[in-house]
C-alpha cells in the first residue's frame, strides 16, 4: 500500500499593529483550508514566533470557533521581530542583527508549504524579502491606517472610522453645548485615510492630514468664518501625522530610541489646540482617541473583507501564486505582486475628487 500524501501545511502570522478583523480572516484560513485537507499552524507573536520553540502550534477548527466578532488577534502580534533587522540588547544599547536565515531554516524544517503573512507595509515588506530568499509567501493587507498599496482597502480601516466617528458624534454635542473647539487626533502615521473619512462623516470644519501640510492662520480663518456667521463652536480632526507647512511631525519617540524602530506619532492635536486658544481666544480641548481605535468588535464590512481575504489567500496557495498578496478591486478579491503592492503605498490624494468633495461643502483643510 502506497503512503498517503502529505497533507498542505499552511503556516500563518499576524504581524505589526492589531486591526479589528484579524481574527475574521484567521478564522477564513484555517476553514478554507479545512475544507481543502490542509493543516494550518499559527505562529504566535507575528515573526517573533520563529525564534521561539513553542511559539509554533496548530490551528484547528476549534481554535477558531466563537471568534468572528472579537477584536485583536488570538495569535497575538508583535511589530520588534523583523528577522532582517532582529533587536538584540548589548552593553544596555540596542544592536541589530540579520537573523532571516534561522526563519527560512524553520520554515524548510516544520514542513511548511505556504506561509500566510497578515500584515501592513512593514510586515508585508519582511513577507517580501522572505520570498526573495526562497520562503513560498502570500501576503494580506492590514492596517487600520488603510495606506496599504494594491488594494482599494485594507480591513480594520472601516471599524477604526466607524469608532473615530462615533468619538466625534459625542464631541460634537459636547461642544456645542460649550461653545468651544474640540480638537480630535486620530491615528494616520503617513497618510490621513481616517481623518478624512471620519472627520468628513463625523461633520468636522477642519481636517488636518499628512498629504496636506497646513497653515494655521488657514485654520483660524475658517473657524473666524464659522463663528461670524453664528457657529460658536468648531471640530477639528487631526491625523497623527499632520504637520504645518514647513514645519514637523510631532515625535513622542525618536525611531532611534524605540524597540520597533519606527518613530511613534503624537500630540499634534494639542499643539493645534494650543495656538487656537493662543491665536481666537476660543476654549479649545484635545481629545487624543489613540488605540481605541484599534480595538473592538469590527464592522460588518471588516468582518466580511477578513473572511474574503482570508478565503483569497488560500486560493492563492492552492494556485501556487507566491510572493504576491490578496487585495480588492472595485469590490473584487485580486492579486498582485508583493513588490508592486510596497512600491506604491496608498496615499491620500489632495487633489482628489474625495478631499474636492469635503472642500465643496466647505471644510477647510488648512491650506
Ligand atoms: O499602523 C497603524 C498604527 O495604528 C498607526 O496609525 C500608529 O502610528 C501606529 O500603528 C502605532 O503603533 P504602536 O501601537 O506600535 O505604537
């Protein structure tokens, strides 16, 4: 009698910042590769996992059961174990070192066939190099920052916008009530997909993007503007990553100093709300939503996408498609290339019909 074939191991990641949907499209993997006859195992604490003996295990049907509608990620993730930029500490400081060939080595070992990474452009990047050196990679997009190139969305960004605006929904009223100027800082490192979306649904005057660099007298103007004509309160929703003209972001920690390696945003919203004050003598308060919007139950659509992307992504290793990631096109689940995806990271278009749209009906946008 002839041994039966090895089963189709697919092993699976999720890497960098959570996004509610995360454990949708898990749950999409390992059903549809259930319902195929392949294994899935789950690596735990996105590639850091590679580095650790039993952070590896696997995923069955009753892993994944009653998870749908839960936020974060029951593999948990990390964004400090990029295998190519791995952090080591010596003599207190943090070193680097290349350490992709132990992931490939474990990879090869544990039998893997296809490695399913879920992840934004950092994580995605690592997947991408991974492929280069031999590693069978799919990839899927991520990020509640929606900046992700080679798909019109990435999911998490409809539940961080539905969560930014019902924050601006109860802004709105408070101030009203006050007659002051709520400043609101959303998440958005280099793009303002959530600022713009959620600031435009949540009626904000004024929003403040990355691709837009502003002017704070513009900003004063409009909300002079507003309170001439009888509106004695203003909001203003600010991505973490909108600077003035000619001017910075605002560091909390410098890239050097931090464990990731990224720089980590934030405070904008009150240096906006300080030279309001400074500049209208309006009251002017900040609210910072930070990683709330991370959080959560996601939306209908995120769960949706997830189980698509998830489903996608396994079609992709059944066809043997690697080093590519799955995306949606005008609302069909696509493929592309890994590196056509990272080459063009998706921005928002200052002069695009949606930012012309939020201007008509007069939002400023500080230019
Ligand atoms: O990339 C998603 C994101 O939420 C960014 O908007 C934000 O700058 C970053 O992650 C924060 O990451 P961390 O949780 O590691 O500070």
């Amino acid at each position: 009698m002839s041994p039966r074939p090895r089963r189709t191991r697919i092993a699976v990641l999720t890497g960098g910042g959570d996004a509610p949907g995360l454990n949708a499209v898990l749950r999409a993997v390992v059903k549809a590769a259930f319902h195929r006859g392949y294994e899935v195992l789950g690596v735990e604490d996105g590639f850091e996992g590679f580095f650790d003996r039993t952070s590896i295990r696997p995923l069955e049907l009753d892993d994944v059961r009653g998870i749908l509608q839960t936020g974060g990620t029951i593999l948990r993730t990390s964004n400090r174990g990029d295998p190519f930029s791995f952090p080591k500490e010596r003599d207190g400081e943090f070193v680097r070192e290349d350490r992709s060939d132990e992931v490939v080595a474990r990879v090869e070992g544990l039998g893997i066939d296809a490695l399913v990474v879920i992840g934004g452009d950092g994580s995605l990047g690592i997947a991408h190099r991974l492929s280069l050196k031999g590693v069978p990679v799919v990839g899927i997009p991520k990020t509640i920052d929606n900046d992700v190139g080679g798909t019109d969305v990435t999911f998490g960004f409809n539940t961080a916008c539905q969560t930014a605006v019902n924050a601006i929904d109860r802004l709105h009223t408070t101030a009203a009530s006050h007659q002051r100027v709520m400043v609101i800082e959303v998440m958005g490192r280099n793009s303002g997909w959530i600022a713009l979306k959620a600031g435009a649904s949540g009626g904000g005057d004024v929003i403040l993007i990355p691709e837009i660099p502003f002017r704070i007298e513009e900003v004063c103007r409009k909300i002079r503007d507003r309170e001439a004509r009888g509106a004695l309160f203003s909001l203003v929703v600010a991505a973490e990553g909108a600077y003035p003209e000619g001017g910075e972001k605002v560091r909390v920690v410098d890239a050097e100093r931090s464990a990731t390696g990224f720089e980590r945003l934030g405070g904008i919203g009150s240096v906006v709300a300080a030279q309001i004050e400074e500049r209208l003598r309006i009251e002017s308060r900040v609210t910072i939503l930070g990683h709330v919007q991370r959080g959560g139950s996601p939306t209908t659509r995120d769960r949706m996408l997830g189980t698509r992307l998830g489903v996608g992504a396994v079609d992709l290793v059944e066809a043997g498609h690697f080093g590519h990631m799955v995306g949606l096109r005008c609302e069909r689940i696509t493929h592309v290339p890994l590196e056509e995806a990272l080459a063009r990271p998706k921005r928002v278009d200052p002069d695009g019909e949606e930012v012309r749209a939020v201007e008509a009906i007069g939002v400023s946008f500080g230019r």
